[in-house]
C-alpha cells in the first residue's frame, strides 16, 4: 500500500479554507482513480513542540503505480491545480510526501 499525506498550514481566513476544501477539493479527491481510502484530520497538536499543522489529508493506494497514474489522470491533475490555488488564494502553505506503508 502506498500513502500520499498532505499536510496543511493555517490558513488566514480558516472559514473560506474549509468550505473551499469540502466543496470543491474533497469531490474532486474522491474522484481520483482506484483510491482505496481518504481521510482528513483537523487541529493537529505536536507533541515535541513545532507549529501545529491545520489540516492533514491521507490517500491510500494499492501501489505507487496507481498513485502516479492517478495524478496523471485528467481527474488527479484538477485535484492537484486546485490544491496549488486554494493554498494560494488562502495564504497557507502545505507539504506533501507519498510513502509505501509496510505492516509489521
């Protein structure tokens, strides 16, 4: 399995943020082609200090192929236009990292 987690600054107006996400960007997310789950997380609290992040989303794919041929996709390059424009029109920054989860 592999994940993409994005992890979301707080933006200046959280109020806009969060409409924007759930209105546009949750549907086009569910959109993306064989994503086998997506979850958000809200108000994360570090627990060795740091700033806290505002907003993570987590996508699970069965492989790192699938991941890539979904962004590849029309779908998966509207999701991801749209997340360049909200951090933009939001003034929040966001990091993302794909990584392949291994069970012990």
């Amino acid at each position: 399995m592999v994940k993409f987690l994005v992890l979301w600054n707080t933006p200046e107006d959280p109020v806009a943020f969060e409409c924007h996400y759930r209105d546009v960007q949750i549907p086009l997310i569910k959109q993306l082609p064989d994503l086998r789950r997506y979850t958000i997380g809200h108000h994360a609290t570090p627990i060795r200090g740091g700033e806290p992040y505002y907003w993570i989303a987590e996508l699970e794919w069965d492989s790192m192929d699938a991941l890539q041929k979904a962004f590849q996709s029309p779908e998966g390059q509207a999701t991801a236009q749209d997340a360049t424009n909200l951090a933009r029109a939001s003034s929040t920054g966001f990091r993302g990292m794909v990584y392949e989860v291994e069970e012990v």
